[in-house]
C-alpha cells in the first residue's frame, strides 16, 4: 500500500482535470458521480493505509522524481508518511467526501455543476499535497494551490461583485503572509543549505542553540505565512467576507481544511520551534487574542455563515494557544475534532439556507425545531461540541489545550484564565444560534426538507462530532512527549463548568428570558459595544483607511498618467515656440532686415554688460 500513496492526490487530480476538460458534455449524475468517487476512493486508500500504519508504525517515504537541480539543490515530488500526516490526511479525504455528497444535492441545480466540482477536487489535490510534502518547497507547492483553489470557489458566483470582491480579499491579505513565508523559506535554505523538513530539523538542531537569533527570524516568517492561512490577527479579515462561496465551501475550505493549514505547518516544523521560545510565545499571545476577539465578534452577528466563520477563527485561536505552550498533540487533536464539529454545523447552516429560500439571517429564521428536525439536532450536538460541553469530542480536545495552558511557567495561569473566557462566550454565542433559529416564533416557512445526501452526511458527522474525542490519533512518536503533570483538580472542574455556565447564560436570554439584557443593551455604552464588536472591533475599517483608500488613491493618480503630463509639457512647448517661429516667417524683407538690427544690437549690448562686469 505504502508504495500506491502517491494515488490519493492523483485520483482527485485527475478528476478536476476531466471536469474541466470534458464537464460541458456530461450528465447532472456522472459529475456528481465522478466528483464524489474520486474522493471516496481516496479517502478509501487513505483508511487502508490507516490500517497498515496502526499495524507496524512504519514511517513512509516515498520519492517520485527529482523535481529540479540547480547547484546542488535537488528538492524532490516526495511524500512523508508517519502519524501526523495520517490524521490530516484522514480529515481532508473523510470529512470532504461527506461534503462531496452534501454538494450533490446543495449545488445540483446550479448551471455550472461541472466547474463546481472541478474547483473541489482540485482543492482537495493541492491540500492532500500540502500536507504529505516532505520538503518545504512542495509543501509551498500545495499551500498556493489551496489558496488559488479557495480565491476559485470563494469568487464561484462571480456574478455579484460582492463574492468576486470577497475572494480577492481573502487571495491578497493570504498573500502577505504567504509571501513572509516564502522569506521565511529562502532563510533557512540559506542557512541549512535544504529544504527538507527532516534533514532541515536536524541540521537546526546542530547549527543553532535554543534562543539564537536567525531561527526565531526564521519562525516569526513562517507564523505570519500560518496567521495568513489560519485566519488569525491581524490577518484574520478575509475569512467572515469569505462565506459569500457555497456554504459546502465554506464547511471544506474555512472549518475542516485550509484554514488548518497554518496550525499543520507550525505543527510540522515543531523542531524549529522548540528553539526559538519567543516565536511559540508569540504564536500563544496571537492564539488567545484572536481566540477572544472573535468570540465577542461572534456575539453580535446575525448572519448564520458569519457567526460559525468568527467561531472557526476563535477555535483556530485555541490550536494557536496549543502550539504556542507546546501541547502539540492537544493541537492537532483539536484540529480533527474542531473539523468534525465545524463542517457538522457549517453542513446544518447550508442545509437551512437550502430550505428556507435562501435566508441567512437568523432573527427571520426561528421555530425550525420541528420542521428540520435532523438539522435540529444536527445543530443541537455540533454546537454542543463546539461549547465543549462534556463527554462531546470538544470537550476533550479543549479541556486538553487549557489544562497545558494552565501548566505555562509564568504567563499561563493568565492563557489557562483568558481561555475560559474565551470558552464562556463560545457556549453563549453557539446556543444563541441554536435556542433563537430553532425555538420560538417561526418567521419563514422552509419549502421543502434535507433529502438523503444531506441527511447521511450530518448523521455521520453528528456521529463523529459524539464520539470523535474517544479517538486515539497516532501522533506520540511526531511530538516530543509532555512530563505528565496534572494540575490541581480544581482547574480541571473550573474548565468543565465554564461552557456549562455558558449554556445557562444563553437559556435565560434567548430561550426563556429571564435574564434581562435589553436595558445594557439600549445604554450608550451597550450600542457602542455592540456595534464595535458586530464591525469586527472595527479593523477591517482601520485596514480600509490605513491601506485600501491610500491604495485606491494612489491608482487614480497614476491613472492620469503623471510622467505623461511632464512630456505633454515639453511638446507643448515646442508646439507653442514652432508656432511663433512660423508667424515669423512672413516672406518680408523689411521684416527681415529689422529682426537682424535688433539682433545685432542685442547682442552688441550683452557683450558691453559682459566687458564692464569684468572690469
């Protein structure tokens, strides 16, 4: 098996591929067929080769062919195998195959089906790429094929111009970061003289010692390409624009995938980390905040695609706060339940909006409980999962993350303490959504219900979402292993009280109104809260004014040519002289005559001024 894994990003490739070539000439079905198949049977490949693995715990490496020499660099196509990159391989082929066949009944009245499905499986190529790359150069490879295929599936309907404006903006703010990253990338192979991420590692380890000055350069590069990816501050903004794509898109590329792409890169250059601790310091800093600032964004918006896209950049922040204190594996466990979870909800949302004539706001929606009841409870346990509450797949991984957090000589009882908060608004926004779209007055009637090839997909998910923080993912021989110390039982029982105080808040609110909120609410104070925290704490107006506007300013100018006006004005001038030149020839002696005495005399005087200034 071991030798065939090369096939698992082919097949989705070569399925892309045919969409786009021959998609115009196939039936509704075969595209479906072909576009659900192909990550079927990667995703089928991808469990047998789970299997062997679980067996005999072998590491694969498996080199196709060199990709380039150029004086003595020779990076490879060449694919790495071990723990890690089971897990993440298991999220993109597993959870996108259940999007594949949510998509067959989402999108199957949409006139371009066929360009639909070649964007997802092209994206599920490059991601499956990113992340069994044994050298940083393709994993760069697949990190810009992932950021193509989403600015593709973002822009989808690029009829409106909101949706082709949302996906340049999450193409250009990706590309900031990417771009360090790549700065990132040619310092170390500068340094290291490889790309390799495992000869690299060790050869870091020989070269510098802990707290040296170019491997931190190195990691804050390769942080601002995972902020960029990852959706976190301050490169964070894209992402809420970026649910104007098919919500099956967002629930593939924004909760399971790509926005995990940071947190995998991080995670996988670990060893480079562990010696620069102010870069993980700064990836924990980074992790809270954006964990924070989202869940307060998240409070206040009514869109039902924008509350769970905040939500995602805060549970991204949690994996952040992982990595940044060390508790790798807490990380990616959050990682793989987080995308379980995400694209439950995110599926629930698209099935919603499906079925109520395209409604997103969540105030018109209301009294879905008994209409849609499989999306009810599919909402019902994703949002439990999402609150953590305990004995969900959340729960583990989340409790996992703050426990660590909480053992941070120094700065982590404050993370462990900001993280709670953090736990506590997650609880009250995400059964906010649940208790005022599903409960009470019903203000849109849905026209039809979810078919089956939405149902078995939110009923596996729901299924995983359950019983996902059981798993045991494979990842103790990728990750230097913790000293085993556990805290004091009481921050343990304070972590698992905290969502559960969440759920109690959002009951008496938005369920039976006990707890009274309108008066803070209607307070000058409330309304400038509301509304700064409903704008995203108002950085996508500083951006706006900071860079966008002077940008915008600066084109318009140059659109009048500047450089032009100066030449214009040297033939102007020439123009204006040859005129008054041809008025002087005017075929008259006299005139003639006149013009030379005048001369004459000019230029005798000029000469006498000169003699006397000598003089």
């Amino acid at each position: 098996m071991s030798e065939t894994i090369w096939l698992i990003p082919l097949i989705p490739l070569l399925s892309s591929v045919t969409l786009m070539l021959f998609g115009s000439r196939l039936k509704a079905s075969q595209i479906g067929i072909l576009g659900v198949a192909s990550v079927g049977i990667a995703a089928l490949l991808t469990l047998l080769l789970a299997v062997e693995f679980m067996q005999n715990q072998q590491v694969i490496q498996l080199s196709l062919w060199t990709w380039m020499e150029v004086a003595g660099f020779a990076p490879g196509i060449s694919f790495y195998f071990d723990g890690l990159t089971l897990v993440m391989m298991s999220v993109i082929t597993g959870v996108g195959f259940l999007i594949h066949l949510f998509s067959t009944e989402f999108m199957e009245k949409d006139p371009s089906y066929a360009r639909y499905f070649a964007y997802l499986n092209m994206f599920v190529a490059a991601m499956l790429i990113l992340v069994m790359a044994d050298n940083l150069l393709l994993l760069y490879l697949g990190w810009e094929g992932v950021g193509v295929c989403s600015y593709l599936l973002v822009g989808f309907w690029y009829q409106h111009n909101a949706n082709g404006h949302a996906a340049r903006k999450a193409f250009i703010v990706t590309r900031i970061g990417d771009t360090a990253m790549a700065l990132g990338l040619l310092l170390l192979f500068t340094q290291l003289g490889t790309l390799d991420i495992q000869t690299m590692v060790g050869e870091a380890n020989q070269t510098w010692q802990v707290g040296d000055t170019i491997p931190l350069i190195a990691c804050l590069l390769l942080v601002c390409g995972a902020v960029g990816k990852s959706a976190q501050l301050p490169l964070h903004t894209w992402l809420p624009d970026a649910m104007a794509g098919p919500t099956p898109v967002s629930a593939l590329i924004h909760a399971a995938t790509m926005v995990t792409a940071g947190v995998y890169l991080i995670a996988r250059t670990h060893g480079l980390f562990l010696l620069a601790p102010t870069a993980m310091t700064v990836v924990a800093v980074i992790g809270i905040t954006t964990s924070l600032m989202a869940a307060f964004t998240a409070l206040m918006q009514t869109d039902i695609k924008r509350i769970l896209a905040y939500s995602t950049i805060s549970q991204i922040g949690y994996m952040f706060l992982a990595l940044g204190v060390g508790a790798w594996s807490a990380g990616i466990f959050h990682l793989m339940t987080h995308a379980f979870f995400k694209a439950l909800l995110f599926l629930g949302s698209g099935a919603i909006i499906h079925c109520l004539h395209h409604e997103h706001n969540i105030f018109k929606m209301g009294g879905l409980r008994t209409r849609m009841p499989v999306t009810f409870w599919s909402f019902m346990i994703g949002s439990a999962a999402l609150a953590a509450l305990p004995m969900t797949s959340g729960f583990f991984s989340k409790d996992q993350i703050l426990l660590q957090a909480y053992q941070l000589p120094d700065i982590g009882p404050g993370l462990w303490m900001a993280g709670l908060l953090g736990a506590l608004l997650t609880a009250i926004y995400s059964f906010r959504l649940v208790f005022v779209v599903f409960f009470g007055k019903a203000n849109t009637e849905p026209d039809k219900d979810t078919g089956w090839r939405m149902a078995v997909p939110l009923s596996v998910l729901c299924l995983l979402a359950m019983i996902g923080g059981w798993f045991m993912i494979p990842v103790s021989e990728v990750f230097p292993v913790s000293d085993g110390t556990h805290p004091a039982h009481w921050v343990e029982y304070v972590s698992i009280s905290v969502p559960i105080v969440g759920v109690l808040i959002a009951y008496l609110i938005f369920y039976s109104g006990r707890l009274k909120v309108e008066g803070l609410a209607s307070s000058t104070l409330g309304k400038r809260l509301g509304q700064f925290w409903l704008s995203g704490w108002g950085i996508d107006w500083l951006y706006d004014r900071l860079f966008v506007k002077p940008y915008y300013g600066l084109a318009n100018s140059l659109k009048s040519e500047p450089i032009d006006a100066i030449y214009g004005l040297i033939v102007a001038v020439n123009q204006t002289f040859n005129h008054w030149l041809s008025v002087a020839q005017s075929g008259r002696i006299r005139w003639y005559l006149a013009s030379m005495v005048a001369g004459l005399i000019l230029v005798i005087t000029l000469a006498a001024n000169l003699s006397v200034g000598a003089l």
